[in-house]
C-alpha cells in the first residue's frame, strides 16, 4: 500500500452528519506513517467518489478511467477530504492512479494547508 495505490477503506463506523461514506469506498494512498507502533499504524488516503455534488474546484482531481486504475467511470480524488485512516481498516488492490496524478493530489493538499 504505497502512495499512488488505490485502495479500499472500510468507513462504517464514520459518524453521522460528515462527509465521511459509512460504508466501504475507494481512495489514494498519498502518504504513509512512519511515527506510529505497528497497533497505530496509519495511512494518508484521500477519498474517491462518482458523486459529481462532491467536488470542490481546485482540490478535486478527475480520474478518468484507465486499465491501472480500475475505473468504470470517471472517479474523482477528493483531496479536500484528505484523511489519515487505520491501516486495519484498508484493503489493498492492484490498481493505481499514474505517477502525475499522485503530485497533483499531493499539490492540491499541500494549498489546503498552506503550502
């Protein structure tokens, strides 16, 4: 589970009322923990949706689909959601999104923490 791999995050037990999918859902790995013990061990992920309503201009990333990242329809990286997640709670896949779409997720979270 390197960044760039989409994986799939079981959120059933996202509380009501956020934007958090209660339910298991895909997302990029954009950057992995290395400060917890191995029982916290934790992942960077943002969050992927089909749910055009969720996009914000400017930390959205479309991604189309392609053969290496499984997509059925255009997906979008929600990177104004970005979360960090129990890797317990992380399925891997074989899928990915491309070298460029990693650093354009990446930029994107970067401007939402003012960098």
């Amino acid at each position: 589970m390197t960044p760039g791999a989409i994986v799939k995050v079981n959120w059933r037990d996202a509380k009501r009322n956020t934007t958090d999918p209660n339910r298991v859902r895909p997302a990029v790995v954009i950057g992995m923990s290395g400060i917890y013990v191995d029982a916290l061990a934790t992942l960077l992920v943002v969050p992927m949706t089909t749910d055009e309503e969720m996009l914000v201009p400017g930390v959205t990333l479309a991604l189309p689909p392609t053969p290496d990242n499984g997509c059925t329809k255009t997906s979008y990286a929600l990177s104004w959601n970005v979360q960090s997640v129990a890797i317990e709670g992380v399925t891997p896949t074989d899928a990915r999104v491309t070298d460029n779409e990693l650093e354009a997720l990446r930029a994107q979270v970067a401007r939402l923490v003012g960098h």
